[in-house]
C-alpha cells in the first residue's frame, strides 16, 4: 500500500519529454484512477461520462507507446499508474511479455470483446479497431484494377508503378502490416510484396493525414491509412476527394489492428480499474470510438454513422502475439527491401 497514488511533482516535470498533457491532469488533486495512455485521441469525455456514471475520478497522462512502457517499467511498483493503454496489438502483447500487467477475469470483457483482440490470459484487451486499409483518388483509379484477394500485395503490379504513396517505415502501422504479411505468407513471399511495393516507386510518407491529403491534391493516386483518418478528413470536408477501400475482401480480409488497455501489475486500484476496462467495452464504447471514428471491438455497438457508410467488409483476425514477435522480422524485412 506504499505506492503512491497520484502522480507527484518530481513525476510531472520528469514527464515534459512526454508531451503531457495538461487537460487531462486533474490539477494535482488525487483521482481514483490514473491512466498511461499512448492512445491521443478524444479520450477526456470518454472518461467524463465514465465519472459521470460511477463517480471515479481518471486523470490521464499521454506519451509515446515505447516511452510509456519503458516508464512503467522504470517505475515498477511506484507507478502511480493503474492502466495502461495503447494503440497497437503488438505493443500490448509486447506490455504483457514485459511483465507490467496483471491478469483480470471478467465475464463482461469476455463477453463484449471477440477473442482474437484480447489476451487469452486477460491481461490486455482491445477496446477500439482500427482497419488499415486502401484509400484513393476515385477520379484516377477504377476500384475494379485492385486485386480484391490479396490488395496489400497487388499494389505490387506494374500497373501502379509511381501511384502509390505508403507510410514510413518506423511506424507501428507499417510495421504491424508488414508483420501479418509475414504472418500470414512466410517471410520470403513478404519480402517480395515489399520488394514490389518499392520496384513501384513507392513514395514515402511521414504521416497518414499528409498521405490522404497527398492524394486529394493529385500527388498520388493510391495508398494505405488508417480508416479512422479518412473519416476525420471527410467530416471535415464531404467533398475530400479520397475513397475508401475494403482490402482483400475476396482473400484474407482486410488487415485491422486495435486499441486497447490492461490492469497495470500491482495497482492498488485494480477493481477500478476493471471497472473503467468493463465500462469502455460496454456502456462506453460508442463515447471511446466514435470520437476518433474507430470501430467498436464489441459486436454488438454499431460503428458511427461516417465509418457505417464505409460499409461492412470482412476482416482479418487480429494475431498479437504474431505483430508483437514477429516486429523485429518485419523491421528486417522493410530495411533488406530499401523501403524508406
Ligand atoms: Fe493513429
């Protein structure tokens, strides 16, 4: 019970590299739960009405995933955190194999979150998906030209030498991509997708938006992003003039990763903080994914309507373990086929 349970001053400054952020912080005043979040997106209503409806108070801190883990594991029973969320299913598998999150039993979890996005051992568990999927110019492209069974590797076909921009290779995004290709056809037959992609001419970009974007301003034609910032552009402008499409719909399904969080290892908050976990698969997913337009990992909350009007497509199932171990391959594969 030593362990501290707000995060004290000496923490706060130590956290400026961090981005902090001040919004969420709850001006040094001790709240019930404290979350490590590399999650940026929209959280500070979610947890509002969570307040709102149990009464427990949630100060939050942001910083980027690998900064976050290693901190929680620096601190280790100091930490004032009691949940740690994150955006990548590899990075959650990679908090459970390091050893800062306990298990949690939950019959709600269980039952609101599909078994292939949490851990079998219940120490993590997605709480949003996010597709990562093709996107492009509707007025340069005839969706027809993609290859519907496998699109990732399709854009490897001549026909798109110099239309295609992707993202950069220190991404999770990219690298969790390239992981299930690995996955899903062994190493070799990744390589040469990547290799393919890069024979393109494959244009490299450091962010999803300045990808979208890059395409509604005819720099290139076709891409790969994350649904959920076509969504964003879109709301902003209805006339952004960047489609969306369902990969390899007539293959493997369309490649999506999640958002998720775990229980960390000794927090003294640790019903609470299975409660926060319960409550955003549940009564709060909608306020947790619509914000960022994600899709609802529990079946039986429907997507917000700009995402809805995407329409329904089949997706891959979610190996964690698989983006998690096979990270450091997929790294080794991006750099062997000079893509960067
Ligand atoms: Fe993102």
């Amino acid at each position: 019970m030593s362990r501290r349970r707000s995060l004290p001053a000496l923490a706060v400054a130590l956290l400026t590299p961090l981005a902090l952020s001040g919004c969420g912080l709850l001006g040094g005043e001790e709240a019930d739960l404290q979350v490590y979040s590399a999650r940026h997106y929209d959280l500070e209503s979610a947890f509002e009405d969570f307040t709102e409806e149990t009464g427990l108070t949630v100060e939050f801190l942001y910083g980027d995933d690998a900064e976050l883990l290693e901190r929680l594991k620096a601190e280790g029973e100091d930490t004032p955190a009691d949940v740690f969320m994150t955006v990548d299913a590899g990075m959650l598998w990679n908090a459970g194999e390091q050893g800062v999150l306990e298990p949690v039993e939950s019959t709600v979890l269980d039952g609101a979150v599909p078994e292939d996005l949490r851990d079998p051992d219940g120490e993590w568990y997605g709480l949003a998906m996010r597709a990562r999927t093709i996107v492009y110019d509707p007025e340069a492209v005839d969706p027809d030209d993609f290859d519907a069974e496998d699109t990732y590797a399709g854009l490897g076909d001549p026909q798109w030498r110099g239309r295609i921009c992707m993202r950069d290779e220190t991404s999770s995004y990219t690298q969790s991509l390239v992981a299930s290709l690995i996955d899903l056809h062994g190493r070799e037959r990744a390589q040469e997708i990547v290799e393919s992609w890069v024979a393109n001419d494959v244009e490299i970009m450091s962010n999803d938006i300045e990808l979208l974007e890059a395409i509604d301003a005819g720099g290139c034609e076709v891409g790969i992003t994350n649904h959920y910032y076509l969504a964003r552009l879109l709301e902003e402008d209805p006339d952004f003039g960047v489609a969306p499409y369902w990969a390899s719909q007539d293959g493997a399904g369309t490649h999506v990763n999640i958002s998720g969080a775990g229980v960390v290892a000794g927090s003294p908050a640790s019903a609470e903080a299975q409660q926060l976990l319960e409550w955003l698969a549940t009564d709060g997913q909608s306020a947790f994914v619509d914000g960022n337009h994600e899709l609802p990992v529990n079946p039986d909350v429907e997507p917000e309507p700009l995402v809805a009007s995407f329409g329904d497509f089949e997706r891959l199932p979610v190996d964690a373990t698989a983006y998690g171990s096979l990270n450091a391959e997929a790294v080794e594969v991006l750099d062997a086929a000079g893509y960067r």
